[in-house]
C-alpha cells in the first residue's frame, strides 16, 4: 500500500485501488478544516489513524490551527490531544453535550 498526496487530500492506494482517503480544505494561510476521512469497507482503522498521523505532520510543518468536522477525527484528537494543532471550541462527539444527528419524521412538521 502507497499513500499519496495531493493539495486538500491524502490516500492510501493498494494496486491503484483506493483504500482510505483524508479530504482537508485550506481556510487560510494559519487555518485548515479536516472535512472527512473515509476508510473501505472490511479495512483496519489503521488505515484512519495513518492518514490523520500524516495529516498532523504537515499542518504542524505549515503552522496551521485545524478546525475538525470528521466525527473519527474528533474522537481520535480527543484520545490523542493536540492543542498548539487543533483549534479551540470544537463541537464534542461523545458525552452529554455532543452533537446529535437529527432524527427523520415521516410527517414533516410547518
């Protein structure tokens, strides 16, 4: 397996079939957003905890503060904190106060 970057994306490719991949968007010169890592189906987390390692390498080389939307990210930053790296007031995960998905009714309320 080869990772491979490219502006805003990092993969891990197996014989050109990808694998895992991390998306990030460039904010500003000092700000960058982890958007969403993806990992194939039946693949080791390992694949996620690569891509994000990496991923910390060159926003710490850039000097950038990263804003985190990646629910993974948010509970691996978490166990693995990062404060000079990842920006303040990030939107918890796990816990009392985390972020909820909104539940679909089938009868839309007006």
């Amino acid at each position: 397996m080869a990772l491979r970057e490219e502006p805003g994306r990092l993969t891990i490719l197996d014989d050109d079939r990808l694998m895992a991949s991390l998306h990030y968007l460039t904010l500003s010169a000092d700000s960058w957003v982890l958007e969403q890592i993806f990992v194939r189906p039946n693949q080791p987390v390992s694949l996620a905890v690569e891509l994000i390692k990496r991923f910390t390498q060159l926003a710490t080389a850039a000097q950038v503060t990263v804003k985190l939307l990646d629910p993974y990210a948010k509970r691996y930053f978490a166990a693995h904190p990062a404060p000079t790296l990842v920006a303040a007031h990030q939107l918890p995960v796990q816990g009392a106060t985390a972020v909820r998905p909104v539940a679909l009714t089938a009868h839309p309320t007006e």
